[in-house]
C-alpha cells in the first residue's frame, strides 16, 4: 500500500539537541536521519513500494509525489527548509487531498506523521483544532477519520517524559483514535541521539514495513517468494472471541482448476508473488554498506539464471488458462493466477478467499475437491462439452427460476423474452407502462422480476373477474418471497405504489370489489417492505379481503 511522509518543518524541529563528543544537532536531524534510514530500508526490501513527502508548518508543501525513485526522496529530505509555526490540520487535509487524486478512496494507505511533540499554540494548533472539532459545519470538518482505509504512525522526536509533562501524548492519543485507531505512536527511549532514533525507526519498520516472506510448495518442488503487498490479518466477525487469523509462511498448492470454473470470485486482497534469492541477510534492518549493494546484485543476477519454480509455475498458468487453489492456513484458501498488465508484461498474483471451508459457494467445499483420475467418468465429458460447476445446494432456493447472474445482459434470450413482452405491453396497456419501468429502475431488478412486474399489472386490468384477482395474488406472494429472500425492500414499496395507481385508474365499469382488494394487496405490501416481522414473514400469505360484495360478512369481518 502506498505511503506517505508528513515531515513537520516548523521552527520548534530546529531546537539543538546535544550529543557527547560531537557538533550540536538538530531535532530535525535526527528525523531527516531516521527517515534515511526507512528510505534505505525500502528501497532495498520494499522496492515496489510508492512513497510521497509531504512538509509542514502553518501550509503545507507536496515536496515528492507518489514515487519509487528513493533518491529522489533522500535528496528532497536533505534540502528542507525551516517555516514557522505548526499547524497539523491543514496537512493532514492535505493528505487526505494528495491521496484521493492518486489512489482514490478505496486504496489504502500509510500515513508516517515526523514531529517533535510541539503541536503549535493558539489558533491552528492540535490543541485547538480538537477542541472545537465538535462545533462545527459540514462544510469544515476535521480531516480525520481520512475517507480511504488507513494507517497513522506517529513518530516523535521527544521521549515519553517530554510529551507527558505537556498535554501533547493525550492530543496524539487522541489523534490516533480519530484516525481509527490503526497504527502506532513511537517514542524515543532515553536521550535523544542517533542511537535512539535508529532504534525508534526500527520498531516502524518491524511493525509496517517487514517484506513477507514464505515458501512456495506443489509436492516435491518449492521456491521461496515473497507476497507484496504484506497480507494483513483477517478479524472474522461471526466468532465469540474473535482472533486475527494470519497467512502462514507455508503456502502450499491444494490443486488446479480451469478459470472458467473459478470465474471471478469475491476476493479480500491481491497480492504480487515475486521469486527471492534464497539468501535473506539484505532482510535486516538497517542501511547496508555499498559492497554489500554490490553483492546484492550479483546475487539477484545468479538467482536470475537459476531454475525457479516460481516463474515455472507462472509460465504455466499462463499458457493452460489455469488457477491454482492454495491453501494459507487451516480452512483459509486462495488463488495463484497469471495476471497482464500489457501485452509484453504478466504477473503471477494471489488473491486472498474469505477464510472458511467453502469461500465460493459454486466450488463446495475446498477440501472435498479431488483430481479427475478418481472420478470414475471424467467430469468434463470426453470432449470438454460440460463442467461439474456449480455445484448443485442440497437446499432448494426459495425463489424457484435460474440463478440470477449480475453481468451485463446482452443477447440473452430471458432479455429478448423481456424485451418482447414490454412491446406487446406498451401497445395493450400504454397507462401503466411507465410507472412499471419506473419500478423496474428505481428498483435496479434482474429481469425476472421484470417479467414479474409486467405479469402483475397486465392480469389487474382484468380485476373484475375474480379468478383474475386470485392470479394477482399468487403472483404477488411469488414475487413478495421473492423479494424478501433477495432483501429487495424497496421492490415491495414500488409494487404497492403501483396497486394503488391501478386503483385509481379502475373504469366506471369495474366491480366495486376491485378498489378494496387493490388496496388491501398494496397495504399489506407496504407492511412487508417496513420489515417488521409481523408482516414479513417468509411463510406468510397476502389472503383476499372479505368484503360484502365477495359474500364473505359483513364490514366487521374485514380483514
């Protein structure tokens, strides 16, 4: 995920801080020092990573944008300029700015704050933004929670004393968990010196920038890989006690399957899987020496010309067409497939399920899959004219047609029938036609409620016949299970509303019995689409109203 350095630039990073047995420095210093170091670190183990520096005091100043160049961003740390006073607001907008035009909302994104604890007076301070967060408009909201997914790693230039004696660790705190509590505030232990800061930095890079490292196995071949971006841990939220369930750093490979069959699944996080060296002493933390770099190289380059089952399994993915099924940890499994990103240039990528047993509900269970020499005639068909996918449930569905399937339906024959019937319709009933493509819209409904709707309002204008009024019914009981068991809440609104039309647009001719049957169809459809359990109840019925035109009682008995 991308990340990006908010570097405080105030007069309060320029106070001296005294080192035995050398020239004075600067608090800003030894943050431009730290940051060297995570710099360094990056660029030789998290290389894919993109990194923007961000400076700041009262403004706020884009120094770098999102970049994989680390030299570029060491050069523009090394030529900072002092500004005045803090005001940490203002950049925190500012980043909130600089990743939305890049990433967008939905990428998320690291957030590395370097200061001093000195968080400004008066007017545009912490101190101040905090406290008046709460009075006021939409229109001047605090930055934070940030409106993408998110990470905020405070680094102070101060030890834990220094921010206590103030008020600045609870305003951080606090900041923290305005931001939604990910992330970290680091502290530097004993005298501030470039020891401390070192190991401060070193915690940040232990905690959010240690590359992911595991072995890559199908039976008796391996290769050691690394996942970019790291996999973070899944909370599973129908546990008790929920726990974070972590990938494991054996990834072992279940079987393969044709990507047709996988289709496009619901996946949580995708990942780049890159082949490593099998030697990982460039993993620790620290800048290397240049020989070191050197050595590194070399390295690379004779791994390069070694076999790898990585890029053998890559290769082959991409000509067969196929995925391979990997499983992560105990009932946790994803997915290794070649991805292009031009015609030149693939991947291999691994897409994370959602951990459980059957993650893909067409596939069944992941662990009841075999290979198609145990079957005993081969699933496909001897010319590959069929698939055992999806599997069939052993439950009936509660809405009795063809799985509806969410793709753009084009040429379709249930799209041409549709297609037709809304012809035919519009040329028989021209009143109604459009309040039911307006049901049809608002609603966002997969054709066969289409049909549906369309059914419903050509057999009303046949009401004065009371077999026409019990087909009514028996369509609005399919359709109102139906929509119940989809969760298609408002499609029970729109359907009474258009009742009620039909209601009133009855001919003089009509029975007197029509208008108290229509109404009462559309009230009980109204009471279903509230959700209350009284009267969305899967199992019940809408039931003709007893009226004294029907012969059912007298107006007491009404239902």
């Amino acid at each position: 995920m991308p990340t990006v350095v908010l570097m405080d630039a105030s007069l309060s990073m320029t106070r001296p801080v005294s080192l035995e047995g050398s020239e004075e420095f600067q608090r800003k210093n030894l943050a431009v020092h730290g940051l060297t170091m995570l710099f360094e670190h990056m660029a030789t183990n998290y290389r894919l990573e993109f990194t923007a520096l961000v400076v700041f005091s009262s403004l706020w100043e884009l120094m770098v944008p999102f970049t994989r160049d680390y030299n570029t961003l060491q050069e523009a740390l090394n030529n900072l300029e002092d500004y005045d006073k803090t005001c940490l607001e203002s950049a925190l907008q500012g980043v909130s700015n600089i990743v939305q035009q890049e990433w967008g909302s939905t990428c998320p994104c690291q957030v590395v704050l370097v200061t001093d604890g000195a968080l400004g007076i008066g007017r545009g301070s912490l101190r101040h933004s905090l406290a008046t967060m709460k009075q006021r408009g939409e229109d001047k909201k605090f930055p934070l929670p940030f409106p993408f997914p998110s990470k905020l790693y405070i680094m102070c230039i101060s030890n834990a004393e220094e921010l206590q004696a103030t008020d600045a660790m609870d305003n951080l705190e606090q900041l923290l968990t305005l931001s939604g509590g990910e992330g970290h505030i680091f502290t530097m232990d004993g005298p501030l010196c470039l020891k401390s800061v070192q190991a401060m930095f070193g915690k940040l890079i232990d905690q959010a920038y240690t590359p992911f490292h595991a072995v890559l196995r199908c039976g008796n071949l391996a290769s050691d890989v690394q996942v970019f971006p790291r996999p973070e841990p899944v909370l599973l939220d129908d546990e008790v006690d929920p726990v974070p369930k972590a990938v494991l750093t054996e990834l072992e490979i279940v079987g393969f399957i044709e990507i047709g069959d996988i289709a496009s699944p619901p996946v949580l996080s995708r990942h780049l899987v890159l082949p490593i060296a099998v030697n990982k002493e460039a993993d620790e933390v620290g800048a290397g020496t240049t020989d070191d770099m050197e050595e590194d190289t070399s390295t690379n380059q004779m791994a390069g010309k070694s076999p790898n089952f990585c890029v053998l399994l890559h290769g082959s993915l991409k000509v067969e067409g196929m995925v391979a099924l990997v499983q992560l940890g105990p009932d946790w499994y994803g997915m290794l497939y070649s991805q292009a990103d031009s015609k030149k240039k693939s991947n291999l990528m691994m897409s994370l399920f959602e951990p459980g047993p059957e993650p893909l509900p067409w596939l069944g269970k992941i662990s009841q899959l075999g290979p198609i020499s145990d079957a005993l005639e081969n699933p496909y068909g001897e010319d590959d004219s069929k698939s055992p996918f999806p599997v069939q449930p052993k439950n009936k569905r509660s809405y009795a047609q063809n799985v509806t399937v969410w793709i753009k339906a084009s040429g379709l024959q249930m799209c041409r029938k549709s297609s037709e019937m809304q012809e035919n319709f519009q040329r028989k009933h021209k009143r109604s036609t459009r309040l039911v493509l307006y049901v049809v819209t608002q609603s966002k409904l997969p054709h066969e409620f289409t049909l549906d709707a369309f059914l419903i309002v050509k057999t009303v204008n046949c009401i004065p016949f009371f077999w026409a009024y019990l087909c009514v019914l028996k369509e609005l009981n399919r359709l109102r299970k139906a929509a119940l068991a989809f969760g298609f809440w408002e499609l029970l609104k729109c359907v009474a509303e258009l009742l009620e039309r039909e209601c009133t647009l009855l001919p003089d001719s009509a029975h007197p019995d029509a208008a108290f049957q229509l109404s009462h169809a559309a009230q009980q459809l109204k009471l279903a689409s509230t959700g209350d359990s009284q009267y969305a109840a899967f199992e019940h019925n809408i039931t003709p109203m007893l009226t004294d035109f029907s012969g059912g009682g007298g107006g007491a008995d009404r239902m």
